[in-house]
C-alpha cells in the first residue's frame, strides 16, 4: 500500500490590490516596516486614544472656563474672517493683473513672487511682526514697540462677553495685510529683479518696515496721538507698499529697451483679459478690505463698502475721461488703474467721508493716476504697472484728502476737514503722516535693498537673463511652452 505524499499547505498571501475596503488599511501597515508585528499595531492603537484623551481633556480644561458664545460675538469675528479671506485673495487680484500687464517670458516669475511672497510674508509677521504692531510693549514711546515672538491665541471669557475678537483671526487680518504691502513692490520691480534677492527683502520688509510703521497709528503710536486718520491703510499699507518699491525700481534701473532718447517705449502686456479679472478681483477683495477695518459687524460696515464702490467707480471714469483726452483712445490700462486708484483713494478715509465726498476722491484719484504714470516716463523710472502711481501717489492723495473733506462719520467731530469747517489742523496732520511713512519708507527700504545687493552681489539679473526672459533664467520653466515666447 503506498500512500501519496502530499506538499504542505502554503499560506495564501494576500495581495493589496485584492483586498476588501475592510482588510486594505491593515495589510497597507503590515507592509510598512516596524508594523508588521502585533505589539506594533497594539501601540498604534493607543495613539487616536491617546489623542482623543488630550482633546477631551483640553475641551473640559477650557469648556469650564468660558460663558456661552453670544451672538455679538460670533458675528464680529465670524465677518472678520470672511474679510480675511477676501483680502488673501486679493494676492490673485494682483498676481493677475501684473502678469497679464507684462510680457509673457516673465509670467511665471510674476506669479511665482505673488505667490510665495504671501506665504513669506504671513510666516515673518507671525514670528516677529504682528509683536512689534500691535499689543506690544513701548521701547521708545510712540514710536517702537515689542511684546513677544508669535502671539498668544488664547482666548478669554472677557474677549466673548465684550463681543472682541478672538487673537487668531486678529492676526490673519492684519497678516493678510502684511502680505498686501509686500505684494505691492512686486509691480515695480517687475521683469528685472531677482527671485532670490526679492523675496529676502519682501521678509525684512514684513517683519520689521511695515510693522513699525504701522504701529504708529494702529498701536496708539504719535501719529494716533497726533489725531491722524487712515482707515484701512491708504498710507500705512499702500503707500509703504508703494515707496518700498519705488526704491527697488530706482536702484535696478528701466528693462532692456524700456527708454530711448529719453522717450519711453511701449512694452505691451501680454494678456489683457487676466488683467481684467485680476482688477476685478481686486475690487471685490477691497470688500474685506475696507469693511473688514471696521473689525466689527455693525451698521457701518454696509456705509464702508457704499464709499469703497462709489471711489472706484468714480476712479474708473476718471482714468477713462483723462485717458481718452491725452491718448485719443480710451485705454484699457488706465480703466484698471483708475479702479485700482479709486480704491486706493478711499482706503484711509472710507469711515470718514461722505457719499460724495467718497465719489469725489475717486474720481481724482482716477485723475492724477494718468499723469502720475506719464510723469515716472518722464523721469525714466520704470514701473511696468503703474504700482507706484496707484498704491503710492493715490495712497497720499487718499490721506491728504480726509483733511480737506473729512466729515467724521462715524466721530465725533475730530474728522472734520478744511472745507467743512474743520480748520487746518486735521490738514496738517494728515499731511504729517504721508510724509512721515514716506521718509520712514525710503530710508529704510534703501538700507535693505542695498545690503541685500551687497550681500549677494546686486539685485538684478544678468542682462542674458532679462533678455531671455525671467521664467527660464530664474524658474527653468515657461507659462507657455507650446507657444512662441513674445520678446
């Protein structure tokens, strides 16, 4: 009798792809090694319990500590991350409408600083900036403040029985800002300046300029001592956003072909459909902008976005009328910079203006922007966007003009302008303040520019890559690789 021999039984081994959805997550760790053995996958079990144990614990810690949310409360810091969210994506408003105003061997550049300048500019002001603007403990008086590195989040049962915000979103507010200012030097040093060399100084300008800057008034420094008004930032962002790169353009010089015999010669932008939108979302981000600086959801938030939407329109007929005259055509540039403009104009005093007041500070705005961009040809400075003359000469006029036709809206009498009765003094104030950021702006900024140029040996790029154009010299990419590059 002989018996078989039979082969042992092999263990079946399951493979991934033939898993059930049940079975899948356990086989995917036993595949990753240190996971394979059964004390390994009883550690990993305790970690969500351990985690679950820390987060009930800190909900009781805390849930013992603080009242009931009330609806003041909820509302005030609910709308101030709304408007957060709008002024963040304004950072597309201005990627777009710089990248369609330039040429199209640069787009990929352009969008690149827009992009990872916010990102620098939210993580510098959250490690030293928002400590040095505001909550911050005076080392000279009025003048500079310091607190902390980062800032506490802790929220407290008086800041939600005073219906007060809450620090986190007070901070992404005033971040969004930060990078606001920052976005707004990129215009200006367009097509010519390198990446590396920028965004350094796009840090330095986040974590120390514009901070100090604005603690002046927004921190209870000597210019709120003083009575100076800017709402929303018409100086304390726009114009520093502005000087900073007036400076940058100044120390690069114009691109390659940009003047000739003192003439200045056209460089067409290479999409003026993106620059459309990209104006369009910026009129809509200005929404968080200006409403959202009121820092509270009240009555005056609706009045706010009424003066914002009038100054605008009013700079886009402005900038429209001019335009037509100067050139013969209407020019679909000086549209979006009157928009722009009539923003800009209204920033500082969209709380203290009346309804005309509002639309006539626009319109002058949408104005000056036109000879303000002839004027800079003029003198061979070369803004390939009209920033300086937007963010810059709009963002004084925007200041000056409250102590001209200031009426105190919402105060009670300390706002009121030359022309309605107010005196001089708010005038001189005012003026005060532009001047004050304006110098602050330049001396400071020249002093960055410089040291970062001698530190890494000058600012801009090689005039093969300037020629050859910034997406291949800086990125190795292109926006349009299955086209033919204009250059």
């Amino acid at each position: 009798m002989t018996t078989a021999l039979q082969t042992p039984q092999r263990r079946s081994r399951s493979r991934l792809q033939d898993a059930s959805l049940v079975n899948g997550p356990m086989l995917l760790l036993r595949s990753i090694r240190g996971f394979s053995s059964n004390r390994s996958m009883v550690w990993l079990a305790t970690v969500p319990l351990a985690l679950f144990g820390l987060g009930l614990f800190n909900v009781a810690a805390h849930a013992t500590e603080l009242p009931d949310l009330n609806a003041a409360f909820l509302a005030n810091n609910l709308w101030l991350f709304v408007a957060t969210i709008l002024v963040i994506f304004m950072n597309a408003g201005f990627a777009m409408v710089e990248a369609g105003m330039c040429r199209s061997k640069n787009a990929v550049n352009i969008l690149a600083k827009n992009l990872f300048v916010f990102a620098l500019a939210v993580t510098s002001y959250w490690f030293i900036g928002f400590g040095i603007m505001y909550y911050g403990k005076e080392i000279i008086p009025g003048v500079l403040y310091f607190n902390s590195l980062f800032f506490d989040p802790t929220v407290t049962a008086e800041m939600i029985e005073g219906a007060a915000l809450v620090p986190t979103v007070d901070f992404l507010f005033q971040a969004a800002f930060a990078g606001t200012a920052a976005t707004i030097v990129s215009g200006l040093v367009a097509e010519r300046v390198k990446f590396g060399e920028f965004v350094v100084f796009a840090i330095v300008l986040t974590a120390f300029i514009y901070p100090i800057a604005g603690s002046w008034k927004w921190n209870g420094g000597w210019l709120d001592q003083l009575g100076f008004i800017d709402f929303a930032g018409s100086s304390i962002v726009h114009s520093v956003g502005a000087w900073a790169g007036l400076v940058g353009a100044m120390l690069l010089g114009p691109r390659i072909g940009k003047y000739s015999d003192g003439k200045p010669q056209a460089m067409p932008g290479h999409n003026m459909a993106i620059a459309t939108l990209g104006a369009l979302v910026l009129w809509i981000g200005w929404y968080g902008f200006n409403p959202g600086s009121q820092l509270a959801m009240d009555q005056w938030v609706p009045y706010v976005a009424v003066t914002t939407t009038l100054a605008a329109a009013a700079g886009a007929i402005g900038a429209t009328i001019v335009s037509t005259l100067t050139s013969g055509k209407p020019d679909l540039t000086m549209i979006i910079n009157g928009i722009l403009a009539g923003l800009v104009s209204i920033t500082a005093g969209c709380g203290d203006m009346t309804l005309v007041g509002a639309w006539f500070a626009g319109l002058v705005g949408g104005i000056i922007v036109v000879f303000s961009v002839a004027a800079l040809d003029a003198a061979e400075i070369d803004d390939p966007v009209g920033a300086f003359s937007v963010h810059g000469v709009c963002g004084v006029w925007g200041t000056v003009v409250i102590g001209l036709w200031g009426t105190a809206v919402q105060g009670d009498g300390a706002g009121i302008g030359l022309f309605n009765g107010g005196g001089i003094n708010l005038l001189l104030v005012q003026a005060l303040g532009a001047a004050a950021y304006a110098i602050w702006t330049l001396v400071t900024c020249w002093i960055a520019w410089s040291v970062i140029g001698g530190l890494f040996g000058g600012i801009r790029v090689s005039e093969e890559e300037e020629t050859q154009g910034l997406d291949i010299g800086e990125h190795g990419m292109e926006a349009y690789p299955d086209f033919a590059s204009a250059k």
